[in-house]
C-alpha cells in the first residue's frame, strides 16, 4: 500500500433492502467479488438476517436458494465477535 493511499474497509454493514435488491436481480455475485478481490466482508445483524429470510420466503420464494447460496457461501455473513476479532476489531 502506497502511503496516502486509502484503505478498503474489511467490513460492508448490509441492510436489508439493499440485500433483497441484490438477491431479486441475481446480483449475489458482487458480495463475493468484493469478499475475494477487494478483501470486503458483507456483514448483517442477526436481525436483519431474519428478516431478509422471511422477506424471501414470504415474497420471492423462487430466490430463496440464492440467498440460501450467499450465506453459505460466506458471501454474506451474520456479524458476531468472531467476525469482528477476525478483522481487528477488539
């Protein structure tokens, strides 16, 4: 990294919305873009996971398996200590 340079941040704090946007549109690849290139990790809160679950299985149950995929995948992951320590938070 070249001084000055800005840094990624290792963190992407997703809300709902912008989740079911990116999961009608087929668009789940960009998360894990981001997550492998750019070193960025889309996180949610344990509440905003439950709701983007039942969102998608109450009003776009054929693209529940992609949201399925996303978390599996890590492309999307819930935040916990765990995360936040593997990351540098303390």
């Amino acid at each position: 990294m070249l001084p000055g340079q800005p840094e990624n941040p290792s963190l992407l704090v997703c809300d709902t919305s912008s989740l079911i946007q990116l999961i009608i549109a087929e668009r789940t690849a960009l998360l894990h873009t981001l997550r492998n290139d750019y070193r960025i990790q889309a996180v949610v809160v344990e509440a905003v996971e439950a709701e983007l679950r039942r969102n998608i299985e109450r009003r776009f149950t054929d693209k529940a398996n992609i949201l399925k995929k996303a978390l599996n995948s890590k492309s999307i992951v819930v935040l916990d200590e765990a995360v936040l320590e593997a990351n540098g938070f303390r």
